[in-house]
C-alpha cells in the first residue's frame, strides 16, 4: 500500500499529450482543448491545484482512465496567460506525485480523485544512496559535456542539489527521453530504484553519443576524401588538356558526348542523357556507380530514336512473296494484304493487331517473316513462352543490381530501327505470379493509343512503338487474356489437308531437305505415292512439322548409302518406304471397320488441331450406375448426364425400356484414357452411343458428328468446325453431322474437303439419329 501525505482528495485534471511535468520542475504550458482550459479557469478560482498526467496514446482527443498513465503530478497553477491564437498558456510548479483513483468526466471539465503519494523509505543505506547519486551525476555530466545541449549553469545547479529523490527528478526532466521512459522514473517512488533507472538510462544514453561521433567522424573523413579525389581529377584533367591527351576518362567523355548528339534523340531525352553524362564525369571510377551510368548511356546513344527503314508497300510483290513462302492459307494472306493496303492508302500502321492462331506446325512464325520480307522491314522475334516477370516487358528499374531493360527495347535496339517487323511469340503461354502480370505490360505495348509513349523503367524517358508493325501468334487464343485479345485480330491457321501437305512437301520442305544434306533432286527422288504414304502412315498433325523430320530422316538415309558407295542413286517407291522408315507408325483412318453397336465416332478440337474421338457404350445387369471412363473432364461428364437424362426422359419414343435406369448398369468409356479430353462438343455423340447400346441399333461406321445436347434435345453449335472436317477427312470419314447453327463456318473448310465429305446440318438429336442409326429391322 503506497502512504499518504494526506486523505483523498477530488481536483480538475489536465491530460498532457507528449509532456510529463515531474515534482519540483516549473515550465510553461500550452493548453488548448476547451476542457482542459475550463479546469484552469476552474483551479484559477479556487486553490489553482490540478493534477497533470500523460497520454498513452497521443490520438485520444477525448481520454478515459485507461488512457492515461495512472501516476501523474499534483501541480500548482502559478500563472494564467490567453494567447493571441486561441490557446491558454499556464505556467506551473510540480508538487508531489499522486494516484488516479477515480476519473470524472463531466461536460465542463476532467476531475479525479487522487491520492498524493511520497517517496518509500529505501532498503539501502545513506552511503549507498549517497555513492549511487555520484555515480549518476559523473554520467550526467560527460553526457552533458558529449552532448553540448546542457549549458553549465544547469549542471551546476544540479549538483547543488542534496535531496536524492529532487536530484534524480531534475535530471530526468533534462534528458531527452520519450514519456514511456520518464514515466518509468515518475513511477518509481523508492529513491534507490529511481536513482537506478536513471544510471541505465544515463549508460546507454552516453553509449549513442559516442557512436553518433564515430560516425560523424567517419562521415567526414569520407567527405575530405571524396573532395581531394575530385581536386586531383580537374589537376589531372587539366594537365591531360595542356597534353593534348583525349585518353582515359577524360577522351572517353568527349566520344559519348559527341555520340548524344549524333543520336538525334528526342528533345526531352537529350537532356536527361547530357545530365546524365555530367554525373558521369564527376563519379570517381572505381565507383559502382560509375559502370551503371556508363551501361545506361550506352543503351541511350544505342537505340534507334529516328531510323527508319523505307516499306516497299507493292501489294502485288507482297503477294508473290507469300506465295513463294507458303502454300494455301488462302484466308490468311488475303487478310495480311488487306492489312498493306490499308497502310499503303493511310500511311499508317493505326489498327488491330493481327494475332495467328493455330496448331504447332503450321507457319504462325515463317508467316510473319514472309510478312517483313515482303515490306523490306527488318525482322525481330521475340518469345513470351514462360515469360512470368513484368520486368521482361518493361524492364528493371535502374536502382537494382544488374538492370537491363525488358526485352520489347532490346529487340528494338537489336533491328537498329524504329519500324521493323516485331513477332511477339506465343503470347497464349505467359504465366503471372508474384512479381507481376506480363501481360498487363504487354497492354501498352499493343496499344496504338498508348504504345507511341511506352516507358521501360530501365530507359525511364518514353519510346515511340507506333512506327513498328506487331504480329502475335498463339497455339490456343482462349489462353490469352481478354483485356490483350480485345487489342488483337486473330486470323486462324487450321492445319493443311492431305492435299496441301503433298505441296507443301513437293514443293518446300523437300527441296529445303535436299540442300541442307547435300542432294540433288537427281541422285534422290521420292515417289509421289511414297510420299502420299509418309503423310498418311508415318505423321499425324495439323502442320508439317513431323513431316518435315521423316524427309529429313529420308535424306540421310539416302546420304549415308551414297556415301558408302551402295548406290549413286536413290529413288523411294512404296516397297522401299519401310526400308528406310520402318513399319508405319500410324493408322490411316479411325473409322470402324463395320457397323457396331454401342459404339460411335465423335470429331474434336484440341491444341494440336481437329481429331476423331470413339466413345463406346457398355451394358450390364444391375442397379442403374453410371459409370464414366477415359480422364474426362467436368464438361464431357455434364454432357454424358445431360445426355444420359434426355435418353430416360424420351424413352418410349425411342423404343427403349422405361425402366431400363433401375436394372442395367451403364458404361460410357472415351479409348485413350491416359489422354485429357474436355470440351462442350461431344453430346450428341454420347448420346448416340448410349441410344445405340440401348437399343440394339448399329451406328453406321463412316458418320462422324460432333454438337452439344440440351435436356430438350437440341443441337447447340461448337466451334474448330474447320479442325474437325479435316479431321474426318484424314480419318476416311464420308459423312460428318454439324449443328444447324454452324452453317456459317461451312465456307471455312476447304473446298477439296467439301467435294469428298458429305455435311449434314441438324438442329434436333431425332435428325442425328436418322443419319447415325442404321435400319432398326436391319
């Protein structure tokens, strides 16, 4: 129990914010909530004592008992003053220490009531507390004399001081501690323990002194070094100028100013690159600084700021070049002339970014270098598979270690122009992660309302995009982002049929093969049905690719047997194909070899282009499972459902058991299983395996069909129709089933596909199912 000096007692309390006022000290205060000025007028007219205690939390305007430290100081008003700018000021004497016991806070002011506290009585001996007072004032006085904030006459009158408890409080009160700390000492009512803080206090005070003056030392040793390098590097400039001497640093700052202004940057980018440069010649050599300066006005005077190359804008000449390139894609090259044309009329590139989608394989890039070559441009690549930091886009920022600029000014400065031909490869393979999104980056870039500005972190100062003409290619466009798809025109690039791919070969892959394995057309012919049997047997895609790897293997074959002497020349028939190849490694064709039941032929599209998909249909006595097989995916398990739910639904009108659900076991099995398949276009093909199964009725073996099924029955439209027909037309199919509402995507199947296909359009599964189904008395 703390003793009284003498009974509770209830008088105004005024909170401080940041102050704590001790026993025995006078200063002036500043008062300025309108509380806290009613308790001074209020202690003014009766005995002008007040209790002062501090915040804890300075933000508190309006202060409950918690949020005030519960040891504050009894206090005597000696002095009233009203400021010119609203606030009181009070000057005031500490009394003694009191307690908060109970706080009122009424409209007009605070009121506590206290009870007044006096130092306990300590375990120690007068000797010790005497020792402990000298052994704090030694450390008072070299913290004074360290710190030169304390004049002498304070240090003075406080070594006058005898009362221990005085003394301890008046050196607290002149140290520049944060409240917490001097509430600590207020706090403490024995004196040994007060004078005992104060010495730990007083230790570590002295301690940040005297590394504050390390450092300072250092600091200025630094700054005397740094100020005679720099003297001794205007000597020695002066000294190389009167020498005639351009070497060293000295010559090397002439190049690069004489290289700023042969760069004929803009206005804007010149100044920074002659600041820059000034920097430059000031940093000392060895500094860190002075390689990242030097890196960073390379790239400046290096970029192609007015280059430009002149476009041969002949459409006609454009056009021959594509065909000389490629062959086919007809849709493609015209849609690419357009684009010319467009730009030879406006003289300018403002419009959609053309974006080529497709499968692996079918000339996405060569076309875009077929495009630079036809318009005399030069040709930049750049590839965005795996790209996952923004930074590759946009650049590093020059405060990190190893900075460079992203990769769109880098091709820039790699083409030496400001228009070349700029390929932005498979943009549908970016990834985001925590150091940015690529293709938020890639938006400014793609934009011609922005692109004429972008700013790489690294180059800071704004680069003109909008004389460069990009291109974009992807595998699948609904990998990529909507926001950079909005910015796009995508142009679809299906694949080639057999047709095609006989062309292509004969006339570009072949004589490309030849030259790189050192053969002639004369010493290596490959006949027309062995070639057509390559296609067929030996590759299955959508481009050339692999087509192109088994000429490849052809022509060494051929190379090696010329060189050992074998033969001088080598021709490749049918019966000699496998000789060279080995046995065919794929199966011309996935149309059954008969009718079945329970089992139908679906068409599909997936990354690599269109293919035919088998679903088969199993049953078994049972309790009415369904059961689905094959790695497929959430959609293809709706649409067996829905299809499954339709069957259960009409059966009666398709000639089956209505209560076929409760005692047979169903099995919808996609072959390939270790394949994920997914995709809303195989309804109506399930549909039909499961009608099929149920019914006994076989599925005719050359019908393919692809659509989605509602619970109603109706055909909803797909998309990739012309993957799927070409598909079919590789799997030997002769009749395919497209959705009604596909009628518009006919014209996009080649004419060559249409002339050997028949396509038939339904709306309603009862249509599929009088194509699908053979005769029921069959």
């Amino acid at each position: 129990m703390m003793p009284k000096t003498e009974t509770s007692q209830k008088i105004p309390l005024l909170p401080l914010r940041g102050a704590l006022v001790f026993p025995g000290m006078v200063l002036h205060l500043d008062v300025g909530r309108d509380k806290s000025v009613r308790a001074i007028e209020q202690v003014m007219e009766d005995d002008q004592r007040i209790l002062l205690a501090s915040q804890i939390d300075l933000a508190v305007e309006e202060p409950e008992k918690k949020d005030l430290y519960q040891t504050g100081t009894l206090a005597y008003v000696k002095q009233m003053l009203k400021m010119p700018n609203g606030t009181t000021r009070i000057l005031v004497e500490g009394l003694q220490r009191a307690t908060i016991n109970e706080l009122t806070n009424s409209d007009e002011y605070y009121e506590v009531k206290i009870e007044p506290l006096t130092a306990e009585i300590s375990n120690q001996s007068d000797s010790e507390i005497t020792a402990l007072k000298r052994m704090v004032n030694d450390h008072f006085e070299q913290y004074a004399k360290a710190s030169s904030k304390i004049s002498d006459e304070t240090i003075q009158a406080i070594r006058a001081i005898n009362d221990p408890g005085h003394f301890a409080d008046t050196i607290a009160s002149h140290l520049p501690l944060k409240i917490e700390r001097k509430q600590e000492i207020l706090d403490a009512l024995q004196v040994d323990g007060r004078l005992q803080k104060l010495l730990d206090i007083l230790t570590n005070e002295k301690e940040v002194l005297d590394l504050e003056q390390k450092i300072g030392q250092r600091v200025k040793k630094s700054m005397e070094r740094t100020q005679k390098e720099y003297y001794l590097r205007e000597q020695m400039k002066a000294i190389q100028n009167e020498l005639g001497d351009k070497e060293g640093k000295g010559g090397e700052i002439e190049t690069l100013r004489t290289q700023i202004e042969e760069a004929n940057m803009p206005e804007n980018v010149e100044q920074k690159a002659q600041k820059e440069l000034a920097r430059y010649e000031r940093v000392p050599t060895a500094s860190a600084e002075n390689s990242v300066i030097r890196t960073y006005l390379d790239w400046l005077v290096s970029l192609p700021w007015h280059e430009k190359t002149t476009d041969h804008l002949d459409i006609a000449n454009a056009e021959n070049v594509l065909d000389e390139d490629h062959y086919g894609l007809e849709k493609v090259k015209e849609r690419v002339l357009e684009h010319l044309a467009v730009q030879q009329l406006t003289q300018s590139l403002q419009g959609p970014i053309i974006c080529l989608t497709g499968p692996p394989g079918v000339g996405k890039t060569s076309l875009a270098k077929s495009v630079a070559r036809a318009l005399d441009r030069e040709f930049v690549r750049m590839s965005l598979g795996g790209v996952r930091d923004e930074a590759e886009i946009r650049g590093h920022r020059r405060t990190y270690v190893g900075a460079l600029p992203g990769k769109i000014i880098q091709g820039m400065n790699n083409s030496g122009v400001m228009n070349p031909v700029f390929l932005l490869d498979e943009v549908d393979k970016m990834a985001n992660d925590f150091r940015g999104d690529p293709s938020s980056a890639l938006l400014e870039v793609l934009d011609p309302e922005q692109n004429h500005e972008f700013s790489d972190h690294y180059i800071e100062e704004p680069y003109d995009l909008s004389n460069v003409m990009f291109i974009t290619t992807a595998n699948n466009a609904s990998m990529i982002p909507a926001p950079l798809l909005d910015r796009m025109e995508t142009i679809s690039i299906a694949g080639y049929t057999e047709i095609e791919k006989k062309a292509i070969a004969t006339n570009y892959l072949l004589p490309k093969q030849l030259e790189r394995h050192g053969l002639t057309k004369t010493n290596l012919q490959i006949k027309e049905d062995a070639l057509v049997k390559v296609i067929r047997y030996y590759t299955r895609e959508a481009g050339v690719r692999n087509l192109e790897r088994q000429l490849a293997n052809i022509c060494r074959k051929a190379a090696k047997t010329i060189v050992t002497g074998e033969k001088k020349k080598v021709i490749v028939t049918l019966n000699t194909l496998e000789d060279m190849l080995g046995k065919p490694r794929m199966r011309y064709g996935q149309m059954e070899e008969n009718d079945q039941v329970g089992a139908a032929t679906g068409l599909a599209y997936t990354n690599a282009g269109g293919d035919t998909l088998s679903i088969e249909v199993s049953l078994a006595k049972g309790k009415g499972e369904l059961t689905l097989t094959g790695h497929l995916g959430d959609v293809m398990k709706e649409s067996a459902r829905a299809a499954f739910s339709y069957i259960r639904t009409n059966a009666e009108h398709l000639g089956i058991d209505e209560h076929f659900h409760e005692n047979t076991d169903i099995h919808i099995h996609v072959p390939e299983g270790a394949t994920p398949k997914d995709g809303p276009s195989a309804g109506i093909t399930i549909a039909i395996a499961l009608i099929s199964a149920l019914t006994g009725r076989v599925v005719r073996k050359e019908v393919g069909m692809t659509g989605e099924i509602t619970l109603r029955g109706r055909v909803l439209p797909i998309g990739g129709v012309k993957e799927k027909a070409m598909s079919a037309h590789r799997a030997g199919l002769k009749t395919i089933l497209l959705p009604k509402d596909n009628e518009k995507d006919l014209e996009d199947i080649p004419e060559s596909i249409r002339e050997t296909i028949s396509i038939s359009l339904v709306s309603h599964l009862d249509e599929v199912i009088q194509y699908a189904l053979g005769d029921p008395s069959a």
